[in-house]
C-alpha cells in the first residue's frame, strides 16, 4: 500500500481518501495552515509518505512542510507557484498560440497616466484582479476611468501595508455573457469538467462565477475542442494535475486561469477512470522520488 500526504482542506481530503484507497493508495490528512508546528518534535515523520498531494498553497508554510516530509510531489512548489502567477500563465500560453483575455500586466505603484493608458486600451467595462489571488479574492469589474483609479488606489494601500512579495495586478477584457468551465487535466489528458453559474437567485449585479462565491458547478460532457485546448494548457505549463478556468463566448473560447491546487469535485462530475487515472500519476511520482 501506497501512502500519500493529501495537503489540501478537509473536503478534497474526504473525496479522494475511499477512491483512492480502494486502488492501494493510502490517503492521509496533511494540513498545513491554520495550525501549530513544532519543529523539533513535528507531527509527520520523513519517510513516512511515499508522495504528497499536492504542494501547499503557502509557500513558507510549504517549505517546512516539505522539509519535513522530504517526498515526491503531485505538482510541486513550482508547479503551483507557475500557476499561481495569472500574468505569467497568460504570456506562457500567448506564446504557445494558446487564446487568453487581453491583458495588461501593472507593476504597483505605477503612474496614473500609465494606468489609464492601460485602462484605454480596452472597452468598458474592464477586469482587475491581483495577481496572485485565487478564489476570486480582489477581483472587480469597473465600468468608467474614475473607478478604476479608485480601484488602483485601493490596491496601492493593500500594497503599502500588507507584507507580500507581489505587488502586481492585472487589468483585463471583459469576456461578456461568457459561459464558464472548470477542465481538469491529470497527466495530460482531459478527465472531464463542470460548469460552473451563478444562481439565477444571486442577483442580476452578480458575474463571478467562481465557487467560492456561490456559484454552482454542474458536471458537464466538455466538447472536444474545449478538452483540447485545456490539455494544451497544461502541456504549455509542464504541469501534471490542473485545473483549466475556459470562458466560452460568442463562438470564441479563452483560458482565464489555471489552478494547480484544484479542489477535486464529486467523482460523478469527471469521466469514467478519472481515479484510475490520478492514481496512476501518483504512483509514477511516488516511483520518481
């Protein structure tokens, strides 16, 4: 039997532990946030996993946490921190010929006249969303030159007295009436996806479709151009277990963001040997350590 350090909230946790252990892999809980550590008396001991599932969100936190563990990886720091850099993703995958929103990259603090030079080069409204936020956190739509300085404004605040290594934001296109799905890529392959909508109760000023914020996903049969475009996403970022964000409008589809800390949804929402297939990954990254 295989065992694998599962470092995700309890709800992945609880969905993956039954499949996965009825294919010999041993699955237990590694959280890694919200707690205390001792280091000189650690909870996990090394050697005591085989793999790690997947590397944490936090990266201080994961550096103890895989120091400790000194396992193998279900994408790894790298990994993680490529997908978690929004404006890096979209200029890997521009330069793969892979279609993303326009986008402008903005380095906080910058010049008023550069912000509205960046504002002016979309039509209203626009998207602004820290960079490396997930979940939604952040994000605003604004329609007019004044509230989006005002945005910006607030950004330079959070940057002043926040203590983070990024101090970068994205300003994007709208994608209007954009339909939203999640694909998930498990070693280079499509495994299925969710559409993901906001409730027709939520309000008619509601647009994120993030789940986090109340949006429902609903397991749904994703088109072969779609399971296309998500693998080549992947194979663009090296990344072995992705989520794949797709905004489909108007005959046109674009890859919003990516999420190599996905939460795994209900088995029911993928296609048939979705853990077959996570299964197998792990074992070949259990084999390479």
């Amino acid at each position: 039997m295989l065992d694998l350090a599962v470092v995700y909230r309890e709800e992945t946790f609880e969905r993956v532990r039954d499949p996965l252990t009825e294919r010999g892999i041993a699955v237990h809980h590694v959280p890694s946030e919200g707690r205390t550590i001792p280091l000189s008396d650690p909870p996990w001991s090394p050697g005591g996993f085989d793999a790690g599932f997947v590397y944490p969100s936090r990266a201080m936190e994961g550096g103890v946490v895989d120091a400790v563990l000194d396992v193998p990886w279900v994408n790894d720091r790298e990994a993680v921190l490529t997908s978690r850099n929004k404006a890096g993703v979209a200029a890997r995958l521009a330069r793969a010929g892979i279609p993303v929103p326009e986008t402008v990259l903005v380095s906080n603090p910058a010049d008023e006249a550069d912000l509205l030079d960046a504002y002016d080069r979309f039509d209203s409204p626009v998207v602004v969303k820290p960079n490396s936020t997930t979940r939604g956190v952040g994000v605003a739509k604004v329609g007019d030159a004044d509230s989006f300085l005002g945005v910006t404004d607030y950004l330079d605040l959070v940057h002043d007295y926040r203590a983070t290594g990024d101090k970068s934001f994205l300003v994007q296109e709208y994608v209007a009436d954009a339909t939203d799905y999640r694909a998930m890529v498990v070693d280079g392959e499509c495994v299925g996806g969710v559409e993901r909508k906001i409730p027709d109760d939520a309000g008619e000023h509601r647009w994120k479709h993030n789940v986090h914020r109340g949006a429902e996903a609903t397991g749904v049969d994703l088109p072969a151009d779609l399971r296309d475009l998500a693998e080549r996403t992947a194979d663009a970022l090296d990344i072995d277990f992705l989520g794949v964000d797709i905004l489909v409008a108007d005959d046109r589809a674009v890859v919003n963001e990516t999420n190599a800390r996905p939460t795994v949804d209900a088995e029911t929402k993928y296609d048939e040997g979705f853990y077959d297939r996570l299964a197998a990954l792990i074992r070949a990254t259990a084999a390479r350590g």
